[in-house]
C-alpha cells in the first residue's frame, strides 16, 4: 500500500473515548496535502478550505453541547485542537456503557465529534465548488 494512503490510528485499544475529560486531536488532510493555507512570512495565511475547516471546527460546541473548545490552530496540512469533554446534553457525565466500535457511533465520543466535523467540512467544501462553478 502507498505510504501515503496509509492510516494508522494511535487511538489506545480499550480506552473509552467518550469519558469527560480533555482530548488533543490532530487531522491530517488527504495525503498531507497542504489543502488549508500556506505559510507565509511565517504566519499561516488560511485558504477557503482552511477558512472552511475553522468555522466548521467553531460550530462543533453548537452540534455536541458537551464540547468546549480549547486552543486550536490550523497549519497548511493538518489541525491541532484540544476538545473538553464535560457532560452529555442531559448534566450527566457521558456514559462508559457502550463501547465505541467501527461504525457504532456513540453520541459526544471523541470519534463522533470528529466524524461529524470531517463530513461537514467536505459538504461545506463540495457545495461552495459547486456554487462556484455554477457562478463562473
């Protein structure tokens, strides 16, 4: 397989990411492509797509209510962030009952944040082109 197209995940096996706590979370763009900006006079300088992904990653408090937003930064390639954790909609701490697995989301999981994020960001992404496209 292409190096390039190689996912590995350093997710820890048996952890429940769906406890409250604090998370630092990294996004790679597809094969490390510098899709969201550039560098420039050593200041990121966003492009659509980066100004896209930063008011995706904003609107995420708005989707999970148990999210807050912590320090963030979105360099050419990738996303950093740290999310917070605190308490699924109804005050109660997030459930530890039901194992995250693949493609059994569980609501306000770490991967279910990101999921959600991940696809908003390419629906925002496609129809602005489309728009776009239909306007030129």
């Amino acid at each position: 397989m292409d190096k390039l197209l190689a996912r590995r995940s350093i997710r820890l096996p048996q952890f429940d990411y769906w406890q409250v706590g604090q998370y630092f979370v990294t996004i790679c763009a597809f094969q490390m492509r510098c899709l969201f900006g550039r560098i420039r006079n050593a200041e990121a300088r966003l492009s659509l797509i980066g100004e896209i992904a930063r008011d995706c990653w904003l609107q995420i408090p708005s989707h999970f209510p148990c999210v807050v937003l912590e320090p963030f930064v979105i360099m050419p390639n990738h996303i950093h962030g740290i999310l917070t954790i605190n308490k699924d909609g109804h005050g109660y701490a997030v459930p530890l009952h039901h194992p995250e697995g693949f493609q059994k989301a569980v609501a306000g999981s770490v991967p279910t944040i990101i999921r959600s994020y991940k696809a908003a960001v390419t629906y925002r992404v496609h129809a602005d082109s489309r728009r776009r496209s239909i306007q030129v």
